[in-house]
C-alpha cells in the first residue's frame, strides 16, 4: 500500500509539475539576423547584436462560474454560497450541468436535464406538460433564475424554463434558507442564463421528432462595438408539437434579448428581457390503480389515453419579464452585486381528469366493468407579478492567519396573485368509457370571483468563508427573514386573512483540503417557508434541518468524485389524500447517501455515474430506496472517424410504494445518442427510453397513478459560426 501510495504521489507531482511549466510564461526566441547584416565590432560574422524582445505571457482562460465549459466538468459554481467558490471547497452537495451536458442528452424540458443527477427524482409525478416535478432528498426543491426565485407557487402559477436559453444548471441539495430565504429541505434548482459574450458567435438549428415536434431554434451574440464595450445576445425559440397524450400538445414561443454594458473592467451591467407564450394541456390523467399497476379485466389503460374535454381543457402560460444583473469592483478585494427582476405570469388551467379517490385506487361508478370513471373538473386562472431583488457586498480581507471572503446582503421579493377558480366533483360531471372514450359536449362550471393574495418576504443574511492553517475551510452564515402572506376574499371562512412569519436561518460547514486532491466535510442548514391557506384553513410553515457528512475527490483535473451521508427532517409538509382536503404532517423523515463521479477518461470518453439511497419516512412518496445512473459519451476520433460521437445511458430506479398503495415495479430504461459534428455544422439524433418500456413512474396513497415517457426520438441539425 505504501508503495502504491508514494506512486500515486509520484504521478501527481509529475503532473502539477507539467502544469506549472505549461502556464509559465513563454519567451518568444530572437529574431535571426539577415545575411547581408554587417558583423558588430568584437562579434564573429554571422551573430548580430539585435535587442532583446518582450517577454510575452501566456495565461489559461479561468473558468467562469456563469460562463461556457467545455465538457460535463465544472470546477467553479455560485449557487451555494452566492460567491464564485471552486466546488472542491463547497461544504454541500453541488451537481453542476453544463451545456454540453444538456445537449448531449437532448434535454427538452429541465425535467430531462436532471434525469442523471445524483440525488434527483425528475419524474416525480412522471409525464407532466404542466410543470418539472422534481423532488430532491424528500423535498421540492425551489427554481431560481440567475440567483433570483422564479415563483412561489407551484405548477398553477408557473412557466416551465426552456433549456435553450441556459448556459447551465447548478443543482443545492439541502435546506438554502441561509442564503435565498423561505424554501424547502430539497434545496434549490438554479438556472444560469445565456448572456453576453465578448466574441461574436451564433447558432441556428431545427428540431423533428417524436409527436410532430418541429422546433427552429436561434443563439445570436457578440460585441455592438468595437471596443467591446457593449455586447448583446437575442435568442428564439417557436415550437409546434404534440404529446404523448392525444389532445395535449407541446407549442411555444419565445424571445430572448439581452445587453450588457461594460465601461470600464471593474463594472458590467447586462439587461435581460424575456417573453415566452406556452400552449398545452395536461397529459397527467389521474388514472386509477386499477388498469396502471394494478389488474382490470379490460386490460391496461393505454399511455396515451386522454379523458378530459378536447375543447375545454388547456394549461396555456403567457410569461414576461424584465431585469438586470449589476456588479462593480471597488478593488479585487471588494466587490458590489445587485440582481433585480420584474416577472409578469399569466395561466389558464382547466382539466377534466378522473376520480381515483372517491374509491381509492378503484372505479367507484363502474366497480364491476371497470371501464367507466368519474370525473372532476377543475380550472384556475392565474395572475401574478412578482418583483425580486437581492443585493450583496462581497470583502477580502484577513484577521493574522485567517483569511475571510465575507458576503453581507439583503434580498427582497413581493408576489401578487389575483386567482379564479371552478370546480365540479365526479357525482355531476359526465363518466367516460376509459378505454373507447367519447368526449360529448360539456358545459363546464362557471368561474368564481377572483381571490387576491399578497406574499412579501424581506431578509438579511451574513456569511463568511474562512480559510486558516491553509487547508482548513470554515462556511458559517446567519439569516433573518420577515414574511406576510394575506389573502382578499379566500382566507378562513372566505374573509380576508392575513398572516406574518419571521425566522432566523443558519449554516455552517467545515471542510479540510487534504493532500492528493481529497476534501473530507461537515455540514449543517436549516429551511423555513411560511406556508399559503388552502381554502378555508390555515397552515403552520414548513421548517427544516439537515446534517451531511461528506468526501470531494478531485485527485486530476478530469476526475470529481462526491460521496454524501445526510439526515433530513421537515416538519409541517402539507398533503391532499383527496382533492381539496389537506393534512399538515408532523416530523418526517429522510436519510440516506449519495455518490456522483463525473470523469474524463481520455479526450474522447467523457462519464458521469451517480448512486443515491434513500431511507425514507413512510409518510413520504415519489421516492424509491435506490437509484442509479451511468452516461457515456464517446468521441469516435481515436477510430480515425473525425466529428463522429456516440453516446448512452442507463438509469435505474427500485421499487417503491406510497403507504397502502400498490409496489411501482423497478425499472431501468435506456437512453441512446449519436451526432456528428464539424466546424460548423452538427447533427444529433437522440432517443430517450430506448427501448419504448411502457412504465408507471408513480402512483399516490390516494389512488391515482402516473405513466412514465415513452420512447421519445428528437433529430437536431445546427449552423454554428
């Protein structure tokens, strides 16, 4: 052991050493003197006296924690600490999906982008069209946007993010309240935007696939001016598809401008605007137990079964905003941020979908045929706006041997909602033959008045990132959050209500930076979210805390390795056993490890594997025990085939069950790609769930059940200059 050892410390010093030698600076050789040159006095013929050149310097490019990265490696994030801090000095589970990462997989939604993270469950209520149901470590955890929060409601005030408009995703698990304020153990999904780049590029490309999926897709940046003083990007999407449920389709259209002003290189402020149109429906049916994963005498329902009305239901979202991303440098050891953003969402919701409650997992209108199901009609139209600005100063400085990075800030966000609501239980509205379906004409109930609801939420927050005896690291923060949530019209007993919330939020990880590129830490953070009323009742708020236990391995620059214990507890989880009735939970429970590698193996092999047990509460759902993923990406350049790659994936979930609900069988599905690519042009075909499995991906202790995606073909051709 002791020789391999003192191997391996060979091997690695060897390598430190060539790197050090690659960025010290370069000396150009002189110039050789012309021929016909007189020989200077006391100087053999043929050698000149010329003067000596400048040195010129070569530098590496340092990677930017908002920037592109070539490849699935990122070494830098600001997500956990707001800071830009390299991940092998982040106390706290980080995954960070690149660009290129998305890409490969053909992500088309951020459900798909986080099919491979460690710790993830991207399809918790599996085939969605309305939202990314994504539940980490038990919880769901909150989108953000360039740091700021996207929504405080879930799917029925919210626009799903198109991922062609980022430039990379960083995933937190765990409690974030130290630094973001009111949210859940499951920590938080920050999407990083595309911005402004100082070299003019650009990409234009096509999409067919599956379901009538056509897509025209535009990336157009570079400088305005010569100086490079102004830059801007405009990005577009329009899409018109169907999905996988018949009478669900999959339209947008988006538009994307951004400019940044750069006047100096201590300040740069970038301008983002964005305005997305989605038209679509539900493709979640709420289907029984009986006929998914549990027998009928009919059969099993088919996955693209819909049983709403063609010509009522929708979930159609308008969403625009407005913002900016501000930071000025004093000096590099002070330095002055401020990200504000104005967000403006409209969603028309209406769904007819079936009544598996009434008779929890059965056919309570047709108990013997098991073909007829009842129905509720549900439909919500949202209004909302939602301004939020979070400002930080960031200081260098140290106190004798320690040394601080040190980040005090203030956040602030107001969300208003003007919402109307209709509803209609199974015992009125028409039943539907699941399995020959007749969609009659519907008179479907009339909208209420719209309820009005306010939340505000201000807090302050102090963190300070020491570094002492060199390899030793400290993260410690301390947060104070004041909420008010009040609501026109809905609140207890239909009358106005208004509640106030204050908390105070701490973390504090400690992490050693040992030889050999191995950092062994310690970690401990807490959640708070003041939680809305539902209907006529009023709900304490959803408090958390998690211990994590973990190693960051980066023993070479193209191999990470994360390995995590953490023990979650979330107390006052809100759950709906039936449509309309809520319970608030006591403590739950969730524990269990994590393992991420995330490796490079030559320049033509790029993996990214992940290992997640889960040992959860029984009150918990959507959640199985393990889960497993393996990716591989290989360039086919060592065969002496030029631009060609190939690609595949395999991910992996056990069985599980939700209280008295029937087992979700385990399963494994593959996914597949393979593009070319050249100077300019590239060319993918990439093909989820390979083999077409047909797959329950999640059924709840109330009676209703989920399918899973089928087999989704997505053919890509880009022009990139």
């Amino acid at each position: 052991m002791a020789a391999i050892a003192l191997g391996v410390m060979a091997a690695l010093s060897s390598l430190a050493a060539h790197a050090q030698q690659e960025q010290a600076p370069v000396a150009a050789p002189a110039a050789s003197a012309a021929a016909s040159a007189p020989a200077a006095a006391g100087v053999p013929s043929g050698i000149v006296n010329s003067p000596a050149l400048p040195t010129i310097t070569v530098k590496a490019r340092s990677e930017s924690p908002t920037g592109p990265v070539n490849g699935y490696k990122a070494r830098r994030a600001t997500t956990a600490t707001k800071t830009d801090t390299p991940l092998k000095d982040t106390p706290l589970s980080v995954t960070v999906l690149t660009r290129d990462l998305i890409v490969d997989q053909g992500a088309t939604n951020i459900q798909d982008a986080l099919n491979y993270a460690a710790g993830v469950r991207p399809d918790a209520y599996g085939l969605d069209s309305r939202t990314d149901s994504i539940r980490v470590r038990g919880g769901y955890p909150d989108e953000y946007l360039d740091g700021l929060r996207k929504n405080f409601d879930w799917y029925t005030s919210n626009a799903r993010t198109e991922p062609f408009t980022l430039e990379r995703i960083e995933l937190l698990r765990g409690p974030a309240a130290m630094l973001y304020g009111q949210g859940t153990v499951g920590g938080v999904i920050n999407m990083v935007s595309k911005r402004p780049q100082a070299e003019a590029q650009g990409e234009i490309g096509v999409q067919l696939g599956t379901w009538n999926r056509k897509q025209v897709q535009a990336d157009v940046t570079g400088p305005l001016t010569a100086s490079g003083e102004w830059l801007y990007r405009l990005i577009a999407v329009g899409r018109d598809a169907d999905t996988q449920v018949d009478h669900v389709r999959d339209d947008r259209a988006l538009i994307a401008p951004s400019l940044t002003w750069k006047p100096s290189a201590a300040t740069a402020l970038t301008l983002q605007l964005l305005s997305q149109r989605d038209r679509t429906g539900s493709t979640s049916q709420f289907f029984p137990w009986a006929g998914t994963v549990a027998p009928n005498p009919n059969g099993q329902i088919p996955t693209h079964r819909f049983i709403g009305d063609p010509d009522w239901d929708r979930y159609d979202t308008d969403r625009d905003f407005i913002g900016y991303l501000f930071e000025h440098k004093f000096s590099e050891a002070l330095m002055l941020r401020q990200n504000l953003r104005y967000t403006k969402t409209d969603v028309d919701y209406r769904s007819l979908y079936g009544d598996s409650f009434s008779t929890p997992g059965g056919w309570d209108a047709d108990p013997v045929g098991q073909r007829l199901l009842g129905r509720y009609a549900y439909g919500n139209i949202n209004r909302t706006k939602l301004f939020t600005v979070d400002q930080n100063l960031f200081a260098k400085f140290a106190t004798g041997p320690v040394q601080h990075e040190l980040l005090a800030g203030l956040d602030a966000a107001h969300y208003k909602k003007s919402s109307s609501s209709a509803f209609e239980d199974s015992s009125t509205v028409p039943l539907i033959d699941v399995y020959n379906p007749v969609y009659p004409a519907y008179t479907p109930p009339a909208f209420g008045p719209a309820a009005k609801s306010t939340q505000t939420q201000v807090g302050l927050y102090l963190q300070d990132q020491l570094r002492f005896a060199r390899d030793w690291l400290v993260t410690f923060g301390l947060r104070h959050d004041r909420a008010r949530n009040v609501t026109e019209g809905g609140g207890v007993g239909g009358v106005d209500d208004a509640q106030n919330h204050k908390a105070t939020t701490k973390r504090v990880g400690l992490l050693y930076s040992a030889p050999l590129g191995v950092s062994p830490y310690v970690s401990y953070s807490e959640s708070f979210t003041p939680q809305a009323n539902r209907g006529s009742t009023t709900f304490k708020p959803l408090t958390g805390k998690q211990w994590e236990v973990g190693v960051k391995a980066e023993p070479t620059d193209k191999l990470k390795l994360n390995v995590a214990a953490f023990d979650v507890r979330e107390v006052n989880q809100i759950q709906e056993p039936t449509p309309g009735t809520f319970n608030q939970l006591g403590e739950i429970k969730a524990t269990g490890f994590e393992v991420d590698l995330t490796a490079a193996f030559s320049r033509s092999f790029d993996l990214i594997a992940s290992y997640t047990y889960t040992d959860l509460d029984v009150k918990l759902e959507q959640m199985p025990r393990n889960q497993a993923n393996v990716r591989g990406k290989w360039k086919l350049t060592t065969l002496g085939v030029d631009g060609l790659s190939l690609g595949a994936g395999v991910r992996y979930l056990s069985d599980y069950r939700d209280g008295a609900a029937p087992t979700v069988p385990s399963l494994a599905l593959l996914d597949a790609m393979i593009a070319w690519e050249s100077t300019h042009w590239r060319a993918a075909l990439n093909v989820s769930n390979l083999t077409d499995k047909v797959y329950v991906a999640s059924c709840g202790n109330r009676g209703d059940c989920w399918y899973g995606a089928r087999r989704n073909v997505v053919g890509t051709v880009s022009y990139r200059w």
